[in-house]
C-alpha cells in the first residue's frame, strides 16, 4: 500500500478487529475467507521463498488464531492448492481442518505458462 497513510501496522490491526467481527458472526456465516495478492504458501519458483515467508511471518499467525478457514491469492500465474497449513506443517487432511487451507488461483485462464513448477513439491501442497 503506498497511500502515505497506511501501514503494515495499521493493516494488521485492522485485519485482526475485521476478523474478530467474523468470528462473532460464524453462527450465521460459518466460513471465514480472507483474499489476498502475494502468497502465503506455494511453491512455484522464487517469490514462494523469500516474498512468501515475509507474508507468513507477520499474517500467518494472525490466520491462525482468528480461526480463518480459507486464504485465496493470485500474483502467481499457476493453481496450487495446500493442505491445511501451519508453520510448514500439516496432516495432509481436509477432515476438520485445524489450520487454513491456502489456495493461489492467479491463472485465470491464461496460458503464459511462464511460471512453471520447477520445485520438488512440499509435502503440504495438495496439488
């Protein structure tokens, strides 16, 4: 964000009071979808390293505690879907899912292919 205003201070805390409202509503609206550009998790090529691991660190946590069921990005120009994930660990299950499940979908159709999986896949990317 680069209005002069905005911090990534600011935008945590008010991420934290939006799904602290979230929470209070679940009886109602039992999902809990947070939608961001960058990745948390994936595995393509270099932004899933180092971009990726800044993210985590400071939105991971906050995902986690707040109970988040689904974080859905793009900027990656593939489909990746993770199992759910925390601290790069999971149990591979969808059953009763104790951390988010992360999901890129930055194709959109397109067929640039110019990021290609040219990783070993981790153990908690589903697809």
């Amino acid at each position: 964000v680069t209005d002069g205003n905005t911090t990534v201070a600011s935008l945590l805390a008010w991420l934290k009071v939006d799904l602290e409202k979230a929470n209070k509503n679940r009886e109602a609206v039992p999902w809990i979808v947070v939608h961001g550009h960058r990745s948390i998790y994936c595995s393509c090529d270099g932004d899933c390293h180092a971009d990726a691991r800044k993210v985590r660190k400071e939105m991971e946590p906050i995902l986690f505690d707040y109970g988040v069921d689904f974080f859905i990005n793009g900027h990656e120009h593939n489909y990746e879907r993770m199992w759910p994930t925390y601290k790069d660990k999971s149990d591979q299950s969808n059953v009763n899912p104790r951390a988010p499940i992360y999901v890129v979908t930055g194709a959109a159709g397109s067929q640039e292919m110019h990021e290609p999986f040219i990783f070993p896949q981790p153990s908690w990317s589903a697809s």
